[in-house]
C-alpha cells in the first residue's frame, strides 16, 4: 500500500473520478436521450420528444467537454500509480457508482435539481480524494518496501 500521496495528487484523483463520471455520461447519453425522445415523441408528444432528443444531445457534448476539460488539467498533477489498471479500474468503478447514484437522484427522489447533480459530485470527489493510495497502484514501485542498501565491507 502506497503509505503518503501527496495532496495535490489526492485532488487530482478525486477530479479524475468526477472525469470518470462525464466519460460514462457520454455513451449513455448519446443513446438513451435519442431514443427516449423518439419513444416521446412516437406516444404523441413530439415537441417533448424533440425536446428531449436535443437536450440529450446537449448534455452529451457538454459531458465530452467536461472530459476533456478535466483529464488534461488534472492527469498532469495525478501521481503515478494512476497509470495502473487499479486506479483505472477503481476510478471508473467510483464513477460508475457516482452517476448511478445521480440517476436516482435526479429521476426518483423528490428534490432540487441542483442538489441531486451536486451532491453525486461531491460524493464521488470526496471517494476518490479519500481512496487514493489505500486500494490502487499496489503493484507500482513507490508501493514496495524501500530498504537501505547494506554497507559493503572492504577487506
């Protein structure tokens, strides 16, 4: 286990989860939103349908900017052992977890808007903030033990 990360590669970890998050919030947008508003709009409300098909599409670009946005400021300051399949795999498993929870946020529980977006995002920065270093990257060099090397006795 990698015993310290420094803070800003913390940070960076937790925004890379929220990151996770857009780049698992394109694909499904991209193909839930069309058809969602084609099911609308084939039921007899064609202008909700419409409506719903371009916000998708909307929120889809918005998401793969986002995505971008984050992985190039953040993926410079996040530490090494990021580039391992376990902080790949952790990070997007926090993601996927994050915007499962937004879901349900958003179309099942009675509130605000805002907060049902906010308080997913908070959730999944704070795991990724808090995870880092404790789960991922056991395999990495920084995570082995390091000894002193032995002193050689000359003769």
């Amino acid at each position: 286990m990698i015993r310290r990360i420094d803070p800003v590669g913390r940070i960076a970890y937790g925004v890379l989860c929220i990151d996770g998050m857009a780049a698992l919030a394109f694909p499904l947008l991209v193909v839930v939103g069309p058809t969602a508003g084609l099911v609308i709009a084939i039921n007899g409300d064609g202008s909700k349908g419409l409506a719903v098909w371009l916000l998708s599409w909307a929120c889809a670009v918005f998401a793969a900017g986002l995505f971008f946005a984050l992985f190039y400021t953040m993926w410079p300051l996040a530490s090494d052992w990021v580039t391992e399949w376990g902080g790949y795999a952790l990070g997007f498993a926090i993601a996927a977890v994050g915007l499962a929870i937004m879901a349900v946020l958003v179309f099942l529980v009675p509130m605000p808007l805002y907060l049902a977006v906010i308080l997913p995002l908070a959730a999944t920065f704070a795991a990724g903030f808090l995870v880092a270093g404790r789960l991922a990257g056991l395999g990495s060099p920084a995570a082995q033990p390091h000894y002193p090397a032995k002193a050689i006795r000359r003769r």
